[in-house]
C-alpha cells in the first residue's frame, strides 16, 4: 500500500533535515517520543499503528531516530510491521502527531535510509 506522495514528501523532508542515532548527543525535545518510549512494546505498536488505521495490528516498534536540526528537528522515526502484512516508517513530531509512509516507497526516496535501521 502506497501512501500519498505528499505524506512521503513531508516524511522525507524531515529525514534530509541532520538525523542522530539514538545514543548521540541530546536531540531537540520530543514529548510525544519519550512518552512512546516510557509504554510497554505491545501498547508502542498499537500507538504507532494507528498512523495508518485500523486495519494494523502492529508489531516489532523500532526507534530509528530524531533529527538533530533543520525543517525536521525534533521529529522521532518509529519503524514497525503489521501482522496482516506491510511495514511503515512513521515521521512523529514532538506533539504527537504521526505520518506513515510504508517501508518500501521509505527506501525508494529516503535517500538511503531504511526501515528498522538506526540514522
């Protein structure tokens, strides 16, 4: 399932923005990604899941990382599958809000960034 090209656009201009690994120097604040952080795996994924509806039962929630600085600073990259098939990276800026792309079209345009991989 392709999700729309501006959902991956907005996705993918975040990534471009100077990404960190997770254990590198402090990234800009993320409420939304320390609450994720602080719940159980199982409640993580379906948290995450509902970035591309109800028809995901999500599983393996995978932290890639937050961008350190540009446009996208403070956006944490969650990376996870669905039991039912597919898997999505999801752009989660620090209020809370979550964009999905699925992993495929991710690798396609994140200019060599890929699903369950940390930046």
């Amino acid at each position: 399932m392709r999700m729309s090209v501006r959902w991956a656009w907005i996705a993918l201009a975040a990534v471009s923005g100077g990404l960190i690994g997770v254990a590198e120097a402090k990234p800009p604040h993320n409420s939304a990604n320390e609450y994720l952080l602080k719940l159980p795996e199982n409640q993580r994924a379906a948290w995450l899941a509902r970035t591309v509806g109800n028809w995901c039962v999500a599983t393996e929630p995978f932290l890639m990382g937050v961008a350190q600085n540009g446009a996208g600073a403070g956006n944490a990259y969650w990376s996870f599958r669905c039991i039912e098939g597919g898997s999505f990276v999801v752009q989660l800026d620090p209020l809370g809000g979550g964009v999905a792309i699925d992993c495929e079209t991710f690798k396609e345009d994140g200019g060599g960034k890929e699903c369950f991989k940390r930046f």
